[in-house]
C-alpha cells in the first residue's frame, strides 16, 4: 500500500497507470485474531499453527460453502446447466442460517464478495513458497459396477484430479507470479516441508497438493465472477522483521505483474436497443463451460489467455448476440460490447400471466365467444 502510494505520487508512470485503470482493494488481515496471537509470540516462539485460527476455532480458508461437490452432484444428475448453473452457484440456505457453523469474519468476506463485482483476486498465506489456484477440492471417484480386487494397503478414498474449465487461465496467472517472484521457481531446493510438488514451475494445483473442500478460492471461482489464487510467501509463516525488507524485495514485481493480468481478455458493456445496461446478463465463452454475468452497469470483464474466442451475450427477455472476439498477448483487454434485441417471449410470458399462466384457449372463427373469453380478449388488446 505504502508504495503504490508513493510511486503515484512520484510519478511512476507504471504504477499511475495501475492504479488509474484498476480498481484495487486490499485486505491487510483477514484473520486479525490470529494475528494478534502470532504477533505476541513472535517469530522466535511462534509455530505454524499459531494464529492460523480465529478467536473461535475457525480455519477461514477452508470455512467457505463447498459448492464444488454441489456442482459435481448436480453434474452426475444431469441437471447442469438447464436446472443447476454452471456459474453464480447460490449459497446453500442451511449455510446462510444464524446458528450456521460460520465466522464472522467469512459472512464478511462473502457479503463483501456479492457487493462488489472482483475480477481477479489472491490471497497471501505462508509456511510454503508456491502459487496454488483451482480447484482445491478433490473428487471422488466414482463408483465402477464390477471392481476389481483390491491390494491390501488400498486406501478407500483415492481423490480424483478435477480442473477447472478455466485451468489453462489459471496456470497463466499463476505462472505470471510465480516466474517474476526471484526464489519461487528454485524449485531445486525442494519444498519447505516435503519434496517439491509443482513440477519446477512454483505453481500447483490446490488439489494436487493439499486437497481440502470450503476454500476460498473455490467458493470465489463458482458463486462469483472472480478468479482466486492462494501466493505462499514462503517456508516461515511469521517472518523475523528483519527479513521484511527482502521478502517485499522477493514479491515486488510479482505482485505488480498479478494484478495487471486483470487486464488481459475481453471487456464491454452490454445493452439494449436504447442504449440502456443490462444488468446479470450472462456471458458465454465458447470452449469454456464457465460464464460470468454482467455488473448493474451492464459491464463486464472476462480473462482470457491470447486466442480467438466466440463469445455470446444472453439475457432473459432478450434475443442472444453472438461475435468473435480477439486477445492478444500484450496487456490491454479486447473491447467487446453486445447490443440485445428483445425477445417475444418477454411478451408471451406477460400475456401468460395476465392468463393465470394457464394455456390460452384458441378461439375458433365462426364460434360465438363466451363472456369470459371476451374480457381475457379486451384485457390483453
């Protein structure tokens, strides 16, 4: 915080450029509880499970609704996308209730994620040094009808890899931190705690690595338009203050390179024929089984990696437009605005409900009308 302010106020013309063209919101703790506990301690007494918990008992990175395994269960029914999104995933109710297993602290976090219309979002963790992105919840393997002996060290539960639609997007986010950080790609020297587990690169899947349901990361992907990641500063998960200096000196540039991603795809503004925003139109990209929806502006913003892409704009009441849409790989998004037509069907729907949405009888030539037919005639004329 403290240098992005100064950098603009010097003139850098980077940072004046960040911060005019991007809204930036930045949370110093979001377990400030946990870090008060930390913080008494000190890096010399403190383990890595010191503050890892609020006041109350909570794990707040893994305290969110699971709604991965909603969206596979809904999956293996056959209900997605005609009765089960695909996106925007509701909250459960029995989650949103006041006797609900649920900090305050992750209320907070989601009431502030539906509030504001993120793009593109990381958290900071310690105690690795790597990039972890979507999905952290691992899926079970389905049942087989005839299975096959098993040894006698196999272990019931054997998680199966599930990415994300946009994983090729999450890779290249992920990359673009982890290959700016100056120590996250030397891998050669192992993991903090165990072999190194991100193939050379400083990026993993969550699943991969430490597969656990309710992340943040998962709940930001699927109930909003956001793209979430986890950036693991490093091995100590509280920091000697004089080590502060070089582990900024580690994530300067990492941290300028992430957030200009959110300037890499597609954006635009979706309207009527009067010029007016359509507010939750869905935006579909072809190829990838993920949409988003349009801002109360009508706005929108979709990260893509360099491609051509075919894009729809969908909204109810209105007629679907579809173009092609370009991403280059220089940094700046491709303007891709939609004007919609409206649909006769926003007219039928309203004839219907005039009509108690009961089917409207087809009047005969040459039969005299009753009373009734008639009003429903003059009502809808």
């Amino acid at each position: 915080m403290q240098f992005l302010c100064k950098e603009y106020q010097d003139g850098n013309p980077r940072v004046r450029g960040l911060v005019t063209d991007t809204r930036i919101h930045l949370v110093p703790s979001l377990n400030p509880d946990g870090y008060e506990l930390a913080r008494e301690a000190g890096s010399e007494l403190g383990n890595w499970a010191l503050g890892h918990w609020t006041e109350e008992g909570f794990d707040l990175f893994e305290n969110f609704p699971d709604l991965a395994s909603a969206l596979w269960a809904a999956e293996e029914r056959r209900l997605v996308p005609h009765q089960f999104p695909n996106h925007h995933i509701p909250i459960p109710e029995h989650y949103l209730a006041e006797d609900a297993a649920v900090a305050v602290e992750t209320r907070a976090v989601m009431a502030w994620m539906d509030k504001n219309p993120f793009v593109l979002g990381a958290n900071l963790q310690g105690g690795e040094k790597l990039v972890s992105f979507p999905f952290d919840t691992a899926r079970p393997t389905p049942p087989t009808p005839v299975a096959a002996p098993r040894p006698l060290d196999y272990e019931d539960e054997h998680p199966e890899l599930q990415e994300t639609p946009d994983h090729a997007v999450f890779r290249w986010l992920a990359i673009s931190y982890a290959s700016a950080h100056l120590t996250m790609t030397e891998t050669f020297r192992g993991g903090c705690h165990t072999q190194d587990m991100t193939d050379a690169m400083g990026i993993v899947q969550g699943a991969k690595w430490h597969p656990r349901a309710g992340s943040m990361n998962d709940f930001s992907y699927l109930h909003t338009n956001c793209l979430e990641l986890s950036v693991y500063l490093g091995c100590d998960k509280f920091p000697h203050e004089s080590e502060l200096q070089q582990e900024w000196e580690n994530n300067k540039e990492s941290l300028l390179t992430f957030m200009e991603q959110v300037h890499r795809g597609i954006k635009g503004v979706v309207t009527d024929q009067q010029g007016e925003p359509i507010a939750n139109a869905t935006i579909v990209v072809g190829g990838i089984n993920h949409n988003i929806r349009t801002a109360s502006s009508g706005d929108y913003w979709r990260i893509l990696n360099p491609g051509e892409y075919r894009v729809s704009a969908r909204a109810e009441g209105y007629n679907p437009s579809v173009k092609t849409c370009h991403v280059l790989y220089d940094i700046g998004a491709t303007q891709c605005n939609f004007v919609l037509s409206r649909s006769n069907w926003k007219r039928i729907r309203e004839i219907m409900a005039m009509n108690g949405n009961r089917p409207i009888r087809l009047v005969v030539p040459g039969r005299p009308m009753t009373p009734r037919e008639r009003l429903r005639l003059r009502m809808r004329l």
